[in-house]
C-alpha cells in the first residue's frame, strides 16, 4: 500500500518535472542566427515575463531496465507557476504549491498529502533556467530540424544525476515543445508539450488541492 502511494507521488512529480520546464518561451526574432546559450536565454526571458503557463502534454518513461520493458506513457494537462504546479491526468491530479504536495487518486478516491521535497529523483524549470541556468552548458546538438532549434544542456557537475537534457524550441516563437533527459544510468524521459499558453487563468486554489467530502485523506506530513 506505502509502496504503491509512493510511486504514485514519485511518478506524479515526474510529470512536472519537466513539464514546467517545457513553459518556455518567447523572444524578439534576431537579425542574425542565435548561439546556443542565447536560445536559452530567450526560453528563460519569455517565463520571466509571465511567470506561469499551461499547455497538454504527453510524457514517455523508458521503462527498459524494468521486467516489463515497456515504455509508460502518461498524457495530461499541466499549469505551473513560480509558486507550484497543478498537474492532471486521467487517474490522478498532482498539485503543489512548493510547500506540500497533493497527490489525488481518482479510483481509489484517496488523496496523500505530503511535505513538499525537490529531491534528486525529480526536476523542475528551475533546474534549467532562472538563478540556476549557471549550472549548466548550452550547445546546439546538430539534430536537423527546420522549424525549431534543438539546444543540448549538459551539467557542469560531474555529481548531477542529469546526463543531459535536450530541448526543442520553435524557431517562430522560441516555445519549447519537447523535452528529453536522459540520467546518468541511461535512462530517458520525453516530454512533448502542446497548446502552450502563457496567460492561463490562474487563482488561490490552482496550486492548492481542495479535499472534497467522501474523500480519504493519507497525511504523511512530517
């Protein structure tokens, strides 16, 4: 039972992670070719600006070193935000707002609660962009793809359990519609992202969970 709550959560911060990642962005269309890092910076300017997005998106697990083999495909709608993330798919609902972590099991009609931790296991925009974009290097990775710019970030931490991330972002309007990190043992998580929006309607409790009657509540707060 705490196995299966706890992969519940785990997989639900997954999502996020890089799903807020993926909110990015916009800038002015340059006269010349952009370098790498600049592409960056315009995917950090354009969240900067706004603070918050929301888009649809489809997240693929590779599943490779389970016995299964098979991947796991999760697809949902994402609003994250400076202040925490509202993640909902069909069988679950995951919501933060970066000081305890909801997550709602729809079956099951149960919703744990837990003290908010970024721990290692799991990644958000900040990792990427913002005050920790220092943390890691920009290089175009020579993918061929005529609409959108394909950047390759590489930590500059040998202890980072992030081998790489790659983002593909629209050439057009600098949006970001995939995402692929891949750890440090090999294994990858693809995020693709679409209906982008950086003007969702956002209030007190989009990043808070409201317990409805009838619901079990598992409270793991410390």
């Amino acid at each position: 039972m705490h196995t299966e709550m706890i992969q519940s959560r785990q997989t639900g911060r997954r999502v996020i992670a890089g799903m807020a990642m993926a909110a990015m962005l916009w800038t002015p269309v340059q006269s010349q070719s952009p370098t790498a890092q600049q592409v960056v910076d315009g995917v950090k300017a354009r969240f900067d600006e706004t603070g918050v997005f929301s888009a649809r998106f489809d997240q693929t697990i590779d599943n490779s070193f389970d016995e299964s083999g098979q991947p796991t495909v999760l697809s949902g709608t994402i609003i994250a935000g400076r202040s925490g993330y509202r993640v909902e798919m069909r069988d679950q609902t995951v919501v933060t707002d970066e000081k305890t972590t909801w997550v709602y099991l729809i079956e099951d009609q149960q919703v744990i609660i837990n003290d908010y931790l970024a721990d290692e296991g799991s990644f958000s925009p900040s990792q990427f962009i913002g005050e920790n974009a220092e943390k890691f290097t920009a290089e175009f990775a020579g993918e061929s793809d005529p609409a959108r710019f394909v950047v390759r970030l590489s930590p500059a931490s040998p202890e980072s359990y992030i081998s790489t991330a790659t983002l593909w972002v629209r050439k057009s309007d600098y949006v970001v519609t995939r995402i692929d990190v891949v750890d440090v043992n090999g294994a990858t998580i693809r995020f693709e992202m679409s209906d982008v929006d950086f003007h969702p309607q956002v209030d007190e409790d989009t990043f808070r969970f409201r317990i409805a009657e009838g619901i079990e509540v598992i409270d793991l707060r410390s």
